[in-house]
C-alpha cells in the first residue's frame, strides 16, 4: 500500500517546517507538549516515526478492525518495536515499552471518545497534563 502522501509533506503539516529543518525538534516538542488533548499529543510527537506507524501498521489494521482497536494496537505495536531494540541490546526477552504503550493508548482512547480536552488551559498546563499521561503509565509499568 502506497502512502497518500509523502513523507516531507506529513512532516511539513504535522511540524510547521519542511523535513530537517533545525526548528523540528523545538516545533515538535512545542506542538505535542501544548496539545489540548492526548490524542493531539500523538499527532505532534515523532511524525517522521508517526508517518510508518499511520500507513504501514494504523491503516492497514483499520481495514479490518474498528478504530479504536486498530489504533490500540498500533500503540503496542509501537512499544513492541522499541522493546525489541532493547531486547537486541540486552539479549534477553524483556517487554517494558509495550505494556507502557498499551496504557498510553487506554488514555488516548477514553479521551477522544469523550471528547475530553484542555485547549482553553495555559500552555505550560496542558504540557504537565501531557507528560503526566506519558510518565504516569511508565510509573505502573515499573513498578514505582
């Protein structure tokens, strides 16, 4: 299946600026951190990451599976990948960013069908609510 769009023009909506700019790490961090809700999170953080999930894992499970399962699973289907980084690092079975990513998308979900957002908060607010739904799962996942 061949992308509807390519990937400097995905990078170009998602960031504000063409691919490799030197303001793409700043716009990205400023975009998804901002976002009024969880799922904008997503939509802002690693678009060049976000690209290869949406159209080489998102939408050929959206075919055949209701939204929000295709979207779940591309969620663990993103943690699988990073954890079989580690597991090439390390050299042994250990799944830590999968489980974390699977609590991630359990917030993303419940959030986009109530329509849940914070858009009319301060910027630095809406970051902390961003970050405690990323670091707050990775606190159950370790235990802490």
């Amino acid at each position: 299946m061949r992308p509807p769009i390519d990937l400097r023009t995905y990078v170009l909506r998602r960031s504000g600026v063409p691919l490799g700019h030197r303001k793409s790490l700043q716009n990205m961090l400023h975009r998804s951190l901002g976002s009024g809700h969880f799922a904008g999170f997503w939509n802002y953080w690693n678009p060049i990451w976000s690209y290869y999930l949406s159209y080489y894992l998102y939408l050929p499970l959206r075919k055949v599976l209701p939204r929000g399962l295709a979207l779940f699973l591309t969620f663990v289907g993103s943690g699988f990948i990073h954890d079989l980084v580690i597991i090439g690092l390390r050299q042994e079975f250990v799944l830590v960013l999968s489980p974390w990513f699977a609590l991630m998308a359990s917030l993303v979900l419940p959030g986009r069908a109530l329509n849940w957002n914070y858009k009319h908060l301060p910027w630095f607010l809406r970051a902390f609510i961003n970050l405690l739904q990323v670091f707050l799962p990775l606190a159950l996942v370790l235990g802490l």
